[in-house]
C-alpha cells in the first residue's frame, strides 16, 4: 500500500513537473542553462522580459550566510518564472555596501563599477533582445542606487525599459503573515530574512548562532537634528544586524517568499502585453529634444 501511494504521488509529480515544462516549451527560465540555439526562442516566450535579482556580499547578522541577499532575490525571481515565463538573469552582487565595509567576506564595488555594470548589463541584455527589463532587490542598501539609476533612464534615449519591483503587502497572506510576526524590530537578518532563508535553505541558518550579537538599534546619533549622513546606519547597528528577535518561522518564510513572487508574476505578465512605458519614453526623449515646441 506505501509503495503504491509513493509511486502515486511520483506519478502527479511528474505530471506537474511536465506540464510546466510543457507550457514552457521545455525551456529553462535561468538565463545560464539556456543553450545559445535556443535563447532566441526564450526571448520570444518571455515577451522580451529578463528579471535581474540583484543581492550584494554581506554580513547578515551572526547567522545567516553573507550571500542571503543573493539567495532570496533569486529564489523569488525563479518562483516568479515559474508561474510567467521570464528570462532570470545569472547571479548578480554588483551593488552598493560601503555601510558593511568594516565587517568580514563584505564586497564592496566603487561606484563608478556598480554604475557601470548595472547600465552595460541592461544595454547587452538589449542588444540580445530582453528589452523589458525588471530590477529585483534582495538588498535595502541598493534603493536608493536603484531608483536613480531608473530615474537615470529618461538622460538619453534607450531601446530598452528598466522597472523596478515594488511588492506590497499583500491582503491574501498579510493577516497570517501578523499573526506570525513576534518582532518588534525587525530589519537587516532580522524574523523576516532569517525566516525566508529558513524556508529556502535550512542548512545555510545558522541556528546555535542566532543569539551570538545583539541587533538593538544603538542610537547613536540622537541628537543629530534635520540632517542625514552616510554613517546613519553604522551609527544605529554597528553588528550589521537590526532585529530584536531572529528565530525563524517556516511558515511566515513561505508566505514572505510566495508574496513577493506573485506580485512579480504579475509585473511580468504585465510588461509582456504593454509597451506603455516604451511609448511614454520614446514620447518624452523627442520633446526634450525641442522644449518649446508646441
């Protein structure tokens, strides 16, 4: 009866396995398995969108692997693909982390690098036919970085649209998601991350560990007043962790995961059929070139 009900649900895997392969036309939705001969056709499944998850080389905490930035952006970007084909760029870490450059196995890249590597992927990415292009965070010090470098788009003229994903809460999961949620602060390597990596890859959390440094916010430039400076996040967390609890939740992992990875699927399925953003650009680069023009 137990090899029956084994060879059963090996069956429906299969299955499952099969008509995902099957609606894919049997193409990988990884950008470094697909064979040359065949990346034509993935363009052309994809609608031309290519997701880039960006991570960065860090400290997370005392407990999660200095790549997990790397690991959840990707996994929600493969999540994604598998419900609406997209192209997934190979691993990326090109990004801003001079705040972390004081902690060990942290890369930083200058800036003139990341700015160059960011710009010359999208233009080669382009050129090879992945003009729908989604940026996929995994790393809250590249915001900032990301948002100029999209608003950088309307300096000159492109042939290719950078977009950059934005989940929000997401009212299907977000009541569970509370109800799970222990943490007060909860930030870099905190409930959140330590729970997705927890979710993704048990054997990376390092769970003897969790306790080993404190991520209270330390505070220490309280009584700056109306200014902001680069050292802001030194000065609160200098263990380049922020979380007051950081036991993880299997779970609230999956929902976190799950969240996000709907939401890009449907940003996908959304710039494959609509060329608004391409027409707005093209729209607005021929009137910058004669302002007062009517």
């Amino acid at each position: 009866m137990k090899n029956t009900k084994n060879r059963f649900l090996a069956l429906v895997l299969a299955t499952a396995v099969f008509a995902q392969l099957n609606s894919q036309q049997g193409l990988p939705f990884k950008m470094e398995e697909l064979t040359s001969p065949k990346f034509p056709k993935a363009v052309s499944l994809s609608g031309g969108v290519c997701v880039l998850p960006l991570g960065i080389i860090e400290k997370h905490g005392p407990h999660l692997p200095i790549g997990t930035d790397l690991f959840e952006a990707r996994e929600i970007s493969f999540t994604a693909a598998k419900q609406e084909y997209a192209v997934v760029f190979p691993p990326y870490f090109v990004g801003q982390i001079f705040e972390a450059k004081h902690q060990p196995g942290t890369i930083a890249y200058s800036t003139e690098l990341m700015w160059k590597m960011l710009e010359e992927t999208c233009g080669e990415l382009s050129r090879n036919g992945l003009k729908k292009i989604i940026l996929v965070n995994g790393h809250g010090g590249n915001t900032s970085f990301l948002q100029y470098f999209c608003q950088a788009q309307l300096a000159s003229q492109h042939d290719y649209v950078v977009v950059l994903f934005r989940p929000e809460s997401d009212p299907a999961t977000e009541k569970e998601i509370k109800s799970l949620k222990k943490a007060t602060l909860d930030s870099h390597a905190g409930e959140e991350e330590t729970s997705m990596m927890y979710y993704l890859y048990p054997a990376l959390v390092d769970q003897e560990a969790l306790k080993n440094e404190s991520g209270l916010d330390q505070d220490r430039l309280s009584k700056l007043p109306f200014g902001y400076t680069g050292i802001w996040w030194y000065a609160k967390f200098p263990n380049h962790f922020a979380s007051d609890i950081n036991t993880p939740n299997k779970r609230l992992g999956e929902l976190l995961v799950n969240s996000d990875a709907g939401q890009l699927a449907q940003l996908i399925a959304f710039l494959k059929k609509d060329n608004t953003i391409q027409q707005l650009q093209e729209e607005f680069i021929k009137k910058t070139q004669n302002p007062i023009q009517k």
